[in-house]
C-alpha cells in the first residue's frame, strides 16, 4: 500500500533540489535495479507488483524496505511512460575523489554535458571501458536526474562521480599532478594513428558547444575524430555519446 | 495561416500507415531541415516562425512552399515537446539498391532495431563514417518515423535505405555476391585485432536480442568487442548505436 504523502515524497524527487535535500534518488526496471542491488549503493525502499515481488525479495539487503504495489499505484510513481514493475529509492553517495586516485588511470571529464541521455551512456560506456572515475562541471546535468539513471541502465554503480568548479579543477591538476588532458578539436591530431596513454583525463565537450574555451589551454594533447563521410553536403557531427564510444574504444584497444 | 485540415493532416502523419499512405514525412528545426533541404529530397511545405522566415525563404527550392505561422500554431502540428522554429513536409524517396551497389563498399544490415533514437544515432554514425547503403529488416522502426528523422539530424539524406524480408535476403547475397557478412557475438574474434575489409555487410542486432538466430548462419566473420570493466559486477552491455559506433570505427581506421 502506497499512501498518499509517500506518493507526494517521491514525486517530488523529480527535482534536483528535492533530491539533493532528501540525499535521495529513484531507479526504475528491473535490470537498472539488479545492477544497483548488487553494487555498494544503499536501497532504501523497493516498490513492485506482484509478478516480481518473490525475485526482488530475494535480491534486497536486509534493511531495506520492500513493498508490494498494484500496477495502477506504480503508475503514480514512475517517472516513465510504461512503468517497469519495480522502482525503488536509494541513497545518494558522498563523491570522494582524491587526486592520487587519478594517477595511473584514465578518467573522463564531462564539460557542461546537459541532456540526461546523453550523460546516462557516456556512463554505460564507462563501466564498458573500465573508466570509474567521471568529472562533472557544475554545469552538467545531475547524474541522480531519474533520467540519466534509466540511460545509464545502472552503471552510476561502481562509479566515483564528482562534480567541480571547472576551472579550479583543472588549475589544480596542473600544479599537483602531471596527468596528460586529452580533447577532441577539429585542429587536433588524428586519433587512429595518435600515440595514446592509459593514464590522463578525457574531456568531453558539450552538445551545443565542444569543448568550452577556458578549458581549451588545459588540454596537453589535442586529438581529432576524423569522418569518412563521402559527400560533404551539409555537417556530419557526432553526438557526444558517440564521440566518447570512439575516443573511449582508441584508448583502450592499444 | 494554419488550417484546421492542414493541421489534421500533419498530425495524421505520426502514423507510419498515413506516412506511407501520403508517401510523405514530417522533419523539424533548423539544423535537420538544413541538412535535408541540401538534399536530394523534395520539401513540399515549409511552416516556420517570423524569426527564420528570411533565412528559409533563401534556403528552399523553388517549387517548395513556404508558410509563416505562429508559435501557438506550430506547437499544434509539431511532434517535439519544444517545437523548433520550423516544420517541413517532405517526399519519401523509393528506395532502389540493386546488388551491384552494394559491392566494393561497407554496407549496413539492421535486425529488428525498434527504438527509433537508435535507428536515428545509427544513421548519423553511418553518414560520419561514409556508409550508404542501409539495409533494415521488414520490423525495423518506420525511418521516417518523426523521432527516427529527429535522431538523425537529418542523416536521412544522401541514404539508400531498404526495408527487406531479411531471410530472403541473405538468401539472396549469398547466391548473388561474395560479399563477407560480419556480426558480433560473445564467442566472435577480437575486434580490435581482426583483420577487416573495406566491403562487405556489418548486421547490428536489436537492443533486446542481438542478431537473430536465423540471421547467425549467414555471417561469414564473427567479431566480439572486448569489455574492459573493472569490476564484473553485473552484466555491462552496450547500446546497440554504441556498439555501431565502435564497429564502424574499427573498420573505418584501418
């Protein structure tokens, strides 16, 4: 049973301010919560209907809550078109990224990323790659926005997801470490046949924008993506998600 | 001026039996519309704000028309939550791929892609990477479905794009042509290690399951893209425009 100030509380966690009040956030279906059941992320309460309520009864750690709900009670809660038999509430983590922890890593930096989407599978690309620390500028979208989780399909578990002021971010990188800072600019050396470290920060431009300018004096190594477009009618351009697949696979494929 | 019929019409057209019906599709905002208007598409009718009236009215083609309409008239015809300056009605194109076109260059197999960001992210990866020719399986989403044309910035144009009977197909490729057919399974060769041709047929499977076990005899080379997750925790998977990403990549680079 789903009582009304629980409905109220959690369709109120559709707002960033809300949730970064309650330290709370929402993940829905049945996959997205397997991956969060089975990662260090603490599940306060899990909502389900009745065909899978024996699964996830057996899925849940002892202290959280689980409570059976009708389809018709989910659909007040699911921040989705078609609600996916189970959403549950979870705690947010406390970032925690020293600066050694970047050292002997490669690690990607998210510059004014904005669509949920797009943030939610550049970190499915993420856990694809192996690369568990993610920087955010402040200006990023909120990485617990319901939808950059349901893009994510669960992979913000096992991540270190940091946002910071950008520019001191970086001028203190520079002064404490001697991390190489990878973009991707039109003038930028070919990425196929450019010498590439696993070790370095990744950045990754804006949808709208690239990579924006007071950044653009940090990169160490300007890398380029070329396109194998044969007719040069109008502007082929990735989308951001793509460009990291492909900046993302080079790294790691040497 | 907005008719009530016109704009009967242009809502009709969300259905791909209309659609088909018509022959006609529906591509909004400015960049998509660029991008289509360069084309060798025949835009029927343009409908757009005061504000890119000008811009457009340098852009169209001479037998294209071309309406003013108000904001609250564009948000009655538009299929986007935040209508974007302009609308177009636009001729589908008959598609024509006889076999000979498909030698000597990278072509693309889709199998029952449904999503249509998907179909629309995979079309403009194939446009960055200078693939053509698309063939879609008989259940692949409708292109021109309006948030198929949406996800591909306007990557529709400069296409070929079949739908087929896909058994018939390979069927058919097989007796016809020498072509090599590539797919990625879990036991396939390293992709990255590989070696890959600049000619034969890439067959991406669907988001839920993969390429189809009819479809898998016909592949002639099995490739597998390595993971590199820390952790196995969970089961990491890549969305199927993020393994097209890398695939393309991979065959593109060498």
């Amino acid at each position: 049973m789903l009582t009304k100030a629980k409905i109220k509380y959690i369709n109120a966690l559709s707002q960033k301010k809300n949730r970064t009040q309650e330290l709370v956030f929402v993940a829905e279906g049945i996959k997205v919560l397997e991956e969060i059941l089975t990662s260090d992320f603490k599940v306060k309460e899990v909502f389900c209907t009745k065909e899978v309520f024996n699964y996830f009864s057996t899925l849940i750690q002892k202290e959280t809550e689980l409570t059976e709900v009708l389809e018709s009670e989910l659909e007040k809660i699911s921040f989705l078109k078609t609600p996916q038999k189970v959403l549950a509430l979870i705690e947010q983590k406390e970032a925690n990224l020293p600066f050694e922890n970047l050292e002997n890593k490669l690690n990607l930096f998210l510059d004014d990323i904005n669509d949920p989407g797009n943030l939610g599978t550049i970190l499915r690309i993420a856990a694809w790659f192996g690369i568990e620390n993610i920087i955010c500028s402040s200006d990023c979208v909120d990485v617990y926005n319901p939808k950059v989780v349901q893009a994510s399909m669960g992979a913000i578990a096992g991540k270190n997801i940091l946002y910071v002021n950008k520019l001191e971010f970086f001028q203190k990188v520079k002064a404490q470490t001697k991390l190489p800072i990878f973009g991707t600019f039109l003038e930028g050396n070919d990425i196929y046949t450019e010498t590439l470290s696993n070790e370095g920060i990744i950045v990754l431009g804006s949808e709208a924008h690239g990579i924006s300018p007071d950044l653009q004096a940090f990169v160490t190594k300007k890398l380029f993506i070329p396109s194998f477009a044969i007719q040069q009618q109008g502007v082929e351009s990735l989308n951001v998600a793509i460009a990291a697949a492909i900046v993302c696979s080079e790294f790691r494929r040497r």
